[in-house]
C-alpha cells in the first residue's frame, strides 16, 4: 500500500472514532505526583494497514490507538512519593519513602470536575521513614501504612471527610534472631477481619485482628515464611477453593522476593478473630519466573515483587524487579490451589518496580523504576495473557508508585 492510500484510510478510520479519557497518577522520586491521561481512539474496522507501520502494533491487528500525556505535576510534601492508593471517596494518600528525618503521609481530593483538576492538599501528617505501601481496613475507615527501614508498621483513621488523617497505633520490632524488621505490604484477608503485614527481613507475616469500633489492631500469631525467604506481597483467593478433603478454604499465596517464589497456603478462620491458620501443604511453592518446579533460591539478588489479582480472580500477577519480565500465574482452582505458570511478559524496561491494573483488567500500566517511563501494556481478557505494549511516556525522575484513578480500593 502506498503511503498516500494509508494516510487517507487512517483518516477515515478516524472519523469513526470515540475519545475516552482515563488518568493515572504517579508518584516520582523528584518529590511529584504526575498526572497522566491516557486516551483511545476505538476503530469500527480492525486491522488497518495504516497502524501496521506504528511500532505499538507490531504483532496484532488493533481496534484501538492509545495516547499517553502528562497533563499535571504537582508538588508533594514527600521527599520520596513511594506508594499510591485511592479511597472510595476520591481520597488520594501518598506515602513517602524518605529514609532520612521524618516521613509523611499525605491525602489529596482528587474528584474536583471529575479528577480532571490537579490533585488538592487535604492534610499531611509527619511519620516515621521509608514508608513502603498503604492499605484501608474496617471498610475504608483506617489506614494501614508498612515502614521498611524503620521496622514500623502504623495506622490511622480517615473517617474525616475532609481528609484529616488521625494516627492511631504504631506497631515497632526491634532486631530479631531472623533479622530486623522490614516492612513491605498492609493488606486485608478476604473476609475484613484481619490485617496482614508482609514483613521481609523477619520472614513472617503479621497478622493483626481488626476491631472494628475503634479501629484498634491487635497482634495475632504471624505466618512463618522460609527462613531467607523474604516475604513481601501476598495475596487472597477471590472465592474459597473446594478441596480434596471436601474443605473450602481461600488460599493465601505469599510472594518472597529473595527467594524468587510463591507459596499458597489454604487458610482456616480461628473463631472470634484469633487468628489465622496457614496450612502448610507439600509442594506448594512455586517458582515467580518460571514454569514447573520451584527454584530453591535465586542467591539473595531479589526477584518477586508486587502480587495481585487479575479482576476476574483468575490470575495472579507477579511482578520482577532485576529482569525485564512481567510473570503471570494462572490459580486453578479445581487442583487445591495449584499454581499454573502461563506466561513472561516483558513489561517494557529495566526494572518494573510497581505497577497497577484497571477496573476492567485490560491494561495495566507500569512504572519503570531506572527508565524514567510508564508502559502502558494490553491484556487479553479471554486468555488473560499480555499482549503488547500500547503507549508509554518518559517522565524526569524514578517512579516509585502508579494508580489509575478508574477504581477505588477499600
Ligand atoms: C515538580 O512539579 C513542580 C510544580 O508543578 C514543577 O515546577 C517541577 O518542574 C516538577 N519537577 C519535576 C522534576 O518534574
Ligand atoms: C462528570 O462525569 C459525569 C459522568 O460521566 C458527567 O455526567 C458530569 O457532567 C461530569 N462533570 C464534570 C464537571 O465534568
Ligand atoms: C519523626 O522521627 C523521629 C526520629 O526517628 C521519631 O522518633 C518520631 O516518632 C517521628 N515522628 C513521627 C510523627 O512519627
Ligand atoms: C512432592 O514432590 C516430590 C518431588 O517431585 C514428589 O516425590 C512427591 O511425591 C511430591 N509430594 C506430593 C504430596 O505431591
């Protein structure tokens, strides 16, 4: 096809199309939040000679064309922005991974004329450093924050509508004989009752029992990990899973990021919010990058990084940091929770440290630490494989955290 005839059949293919908007907020290490929109052009026709030339398309015939654009970069209190998560009323906290003098934790309104406006300042509260993630509990109303080198883990309540950020209860660990603590993740079990805290350098996870009139957490008895291993991410099945022995239990697969693995535990509900029991099951731990059997250890260099579920609570997700690789594990729910490698995917640059999502689970967009960029990658709802990279934008700094703002967490 001549290059006059593609220039003409794009444009009619343009005529055809509707504009979507979507923003994705980033925390960079420059001490911002970027605001991105990412917009498609959806096409009636598919397949179009005319985008075959464009390197985005390389592989599949499109119905969509993406752009990806800074629209906003806002100044934070954060000396590091490290971690992103969004309220169901449109309450953005930032968490700030500074590992000098104190640390802040601050919340943003983010839904003035519909998160098209710049994020506004609501409150910021000093804390204590390097703070890795956050995560509500007791139905939005508190927030879980996870502190690495301060070896601290913190909450507080949120219940203020506008946004005042009220601490409640520090949790320290002083050096243990499995080594200091180091916190990574503050995530809900399934069913609320529980606070789970991946906690790397001590090799447990921490579990906490959520009372949810005050918002208070009470330790319960900590999940075990392998010695070495370095817990960082877990994650719940979305349904309890029908076992062998006729039990249906949801399954916690906790990812270790030295060790390069992920173990799935069933878990059995001790009553009045004891605690939780994690069965230990032969054979379950898997490797993060790689089909079959596990890999024992990958020599301390840190593999596994952020865990999620597809949506659909079909897929898990892992992240690698050092290779330039997405992997994905299918959770076959008719084998007791048998994990199934399905694929690699590269994720567009060297060392993919965080990366987030959509609602719909058909893109996700990823933030390359060292390449200074946001990936935007396509994911095949139907195979639920990635697929290639849609759009991506080079920013000025190291990215530390993305979030769409198409969904909220709670
Ligand atoms: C951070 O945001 C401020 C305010 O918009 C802007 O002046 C500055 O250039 C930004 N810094 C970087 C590194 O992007
Ligand atoms: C916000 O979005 C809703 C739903 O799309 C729309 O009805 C409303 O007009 C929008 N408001 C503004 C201020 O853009
Ligand atoms: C600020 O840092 C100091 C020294 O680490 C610590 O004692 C203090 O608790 C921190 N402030 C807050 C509000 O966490
Ligand atoms: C676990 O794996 C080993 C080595 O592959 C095998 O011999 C053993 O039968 C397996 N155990 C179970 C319970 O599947």
């Amino acid at each position: 096809m001549n290059r006059s005839f593609a220039a003409i059949a794009l444009q009619l293919l343009l005529l055809c199309t509707s504009v979507q908007g979507v923003y994705i907020y980033v925390a960079q290490y420059s001490g911002n939040i970027s605001v991105l929109e990412l917009t498609y052009n959806h096409f009636s026709g598919t397949g179009s000679p005319a985008y075959v030339e464009n390197a985005y398309f390389a592989g599949f015939a499109p119905d969509k064309k993406y752009s990806l654009s800074l629209v906003d970069n806002v100044q934070t209190p954060a000396t590091y922005p490290a971690w992103l998560t969004l309220n169901k009323d449109n309450i953005l906290y930032l968490v700030d991974g500074v590992t000098t003098g104190n640390g802040t934790l601050t919340a943003y309104r983010t839904s003035s004329n519909n998160g098209t406006r710049p994020p506004i300042e609501l409150d910021s509260v000093d804390c204590l450093l390097d703070g890795a993630y956050a995560g509500f509990y007791a139905n939005g109303k508190a927030l879980a924050v996870a502190h690495y080198t301060s070896s601290t883990f913190q909450t507080y309540g949120i219940t203020d509508a506008n946004g005042k950020i009220k601490p409640l209860q520090t949790f320290t660990y002083t050096m243990s004989t499995t080594g200091s603590s180091t916190f990574h993740e503050a995530r809900t079990d399934p069913l609320e009752q529980y606070v789970l805290a991946g906690d790397l350098g001590a090799d447990k996870v921490r579990i906490y029992a959520i009372d949810d009139d005050t918002l208070l957490l009470e330790e319960r008895k900590p999940l075990n990990a392998t010695p070495g291993s370095g817990p960082r991410h877990g994650v719940f099945t979305q349904e309890p899973i029908r076992f062998a022995d006729g039990g249906l239990d949801y399954v916690f697969c906790l990812g270790a990021e030295i060790a390069g693995t992920i173990t799935a535990y069933p878990v059995k509900y001790l009553p009045s919010r004891g605690g939780i029991h994690f069965v230990p099951l032969p054979n379950s731990t898997y490797s993060s990058l790689e089909p079959g059997v596990p890999k024992s250890d990958t020599g301390g260099k840190g593999l596994t990084a952020e865990l999620r579920l597809s949506p659909d609570g079909n897929f898990l997700i892992v992240w690698a940091i050092v290779v330039m690789s997405v992997s994905m594990a299918l959770i076959r729910y008719d084998l007791q929770g048998k994990l199934d490698f399905v694929q690699a995917a590269p994720a567009g640059g060297y060392i993919a440290l965080t990366y987030d999502l959509n609602t719909g689970g058909d893109l996700a967009a990823v933030g390359i630490q060292m390449g200074q960029r946001i990936s935007i990658l396509e994911r095949d709802l139907g195979s639920g494989l990635f697929k290639e990279q849609v759009a991506y934008i080079d920013l000025d700094d190291e990215i530390w955290g993305v979030l769409w703002n198409d969904k909220v967490n709670d």
